[in-house]
C-alpha cells in the first residue's frame, strides 16, 4: 500500500500535487515519464486484480477499458484492496455505483465519487537500463518470507485490522514474488513485486516499527533492483506513501504522475454528479 496534479496530458499541475513534487518531466534520459506512469499505474491494478483473484475468486476481478481491479466488499471501505484502477490516459468511468469503493485515476474528478485528498499517492518509475543509481546501497542476503507474513506486517505496518493477510495468504501467481530481511530469525523488512512484462512493480513494502530507520528497504530494495537489471527488465516502479517518497527519490525514482482516490460517498455526502474528466480536459 503504498495521489493529483498530473503529468503526462492527465490534468494540471497544482494543489495537491505540487505537494507531492509531481510536476513536468524532468528531461533525464532513458524511459519517458508517460511510459513510466502508464506502467506504474498498470501494475497497481493488476496487483489489485492478483489479490481479488485469489484472495475472493475469479468473480472478484474486474477488467475494463476504464477500470481494472477488485471487488472485494468484506474489507470495508478499504481503498487499497476493495478498489479499482483507471488506466493511465484513458477517462474514468461514468457514474457506476455496481464499481468498488475506490476508484483511483489521475484525472481531477469522477461522476459520483468523492475525492480522498488524504490517500493520494504519487506513482514512482525508474530506468534500470542506465548507471546504477548513487542512492543503492550494497546487494545483501535476503530471503522469501510466506506471503501470509508478508500481509500480516503490512497490516501491522499501516494500523489496520487484519485484512491483507488472509488474502495474501492464498495468491498463489508465479508473476508475484516476495523478499525479505530477517532479524533475530525472523523476518523484519518485506516487500512484493510483481512482474509485468519488462517491469519490476514494487509493492507491499513494509518494516516492523522496531527496526525502522535503519535503511533496511533500501538495502532490500537495491537488492531486488539489482537482480532485476541483471534479469534484462528495463524499468522499475511502484506507487509511494508519504514515509516511503523520500526513500525512493534516494534511490533514483521519480514521480511520474499522481494518482488519486475517489471513493463511494457516504450518507449524506453528495458525490460529483459531472462528467469525469479524460486526457488534456
């Protein structure tokens, strides 16, 4: 689990994403920023797909030309998991109650939903085609921890109840795999990748309150980075929460869009009854 002014023809730079540093790109060399996004965003819904297809069943899965995710009720309203995800570039869907409780996008509204400024996230990208990044630390022994503790930390991690867990338990897709640090025999830093054609998405990332600040994620991730590299995929990416941003500019990510979540209004609480908002509106 880990916001939206937007780049790439998506919206307008402002608000909330100048908080976020996203802006224009940033003329490196390498992969382009709308590739970068197009496929960040691709592998958060597909992450959301893996955990609904597994987690619940086949009929949990939702793929559309404007939509792609899960729909997973016994969460809550959890827009991490219960959640779907607009392709970078396309419009979001009209208004469509029978959609999960969060439809995240990088346009600026969606018809019937209200917009969450607290979840937006910025999705991150980075070129593995070009010098190792100065921010990587060495490569170090890691291990796989069960997918099962890999959700019940993240649970842990973000102070919700245990749903990550159960469901993360029962993936069982050879696209998914999980890395980790042990400490003391047990495991302390986890994340998640998933590989979507030449792309490593990062996801999941997590560390136990008792180890943080140690620099443990980078040196997990640098780990899987480098592999990745030496695997001949071309790009990295993930989408970042405020404690994990400054980690992965330190590594060389940039933020390449934001995206943000709009979720089912509540009783009492009108949704946006406009049009959504498409590319370059």
């Amino acid at each position: 689990m880990e916001g939206t002014a937007e780049v790439g023809g998506v919206g307008r730079v402002g608000g909330v994403g100048k908080a976020w540093g996203v802006g224009k790109a940033w003329g490196v060399e390498g992969t382009e920023d709308d590739e970068l996004a197009r496929r960040s965003v691709a592998s958060f819904g597909e992450v959301l797909t893996v955990v609904g297809r597994w987690g619940v069943g086949p009929g949990a899965v939702i793929r559309r030309p404007d939509a792609v995710g899960a729909h997973i009720p016994d969460v809550g309203a959890n827009p991490w998991f219960d959640a779907v995800v607009v392709p970078f570039g396309a419009p979001p869907p009209g208004r469509d109650d029978a959609l999960p409780y969060c439809i995240w996008t990088a346009a600026e509204r969606v018809a019937g939903r209200t917009e969450d400024p607290s979840i937006a996230m910025p999705c991150m990208g980075l070129d593995l085609t070009g010098p190792r990044p100065a921010g990587w630390s060495g490569p170090i022994t890691v291990d796989v921890p069960p997918l099962a503790e890999v959700g019940d930390m993240n649970d842990r991690a973000y102070g919700v109840d245990t749903v990550f867990g159960p469901l993360a338990a029962r993936i069982a897709d050879d696209r998914v795999a999980t890395v980790g640090i042990r400490s003391d025999g047990r495991f302390v830093c986890v994340a998640v990748t998933l590989t979507l054609g030449d792309d490593l998405g990062i996801h999941y990332v997590a560390t136990e309150s008792t180890h943080r600040r140690r620099g443990l994620a980078t040196a997990l991730l640098s780990t899987v980075l480098d592999r990745a590299a030496a695997d001949g995929l071309h790009t990295a990416t993930l989408q970042a929460s405020p404690d994990g941003r400054p980690v992965y500019l330190r590594m060389g990510f940039r933020p390449v869009t934001l995206l943000r979540g709009f979720v089912r209004p509540t009783a009492g609480q009108a949704g946006d009854d406009r049009t959504g908002v498409g590319p370059g509106d």
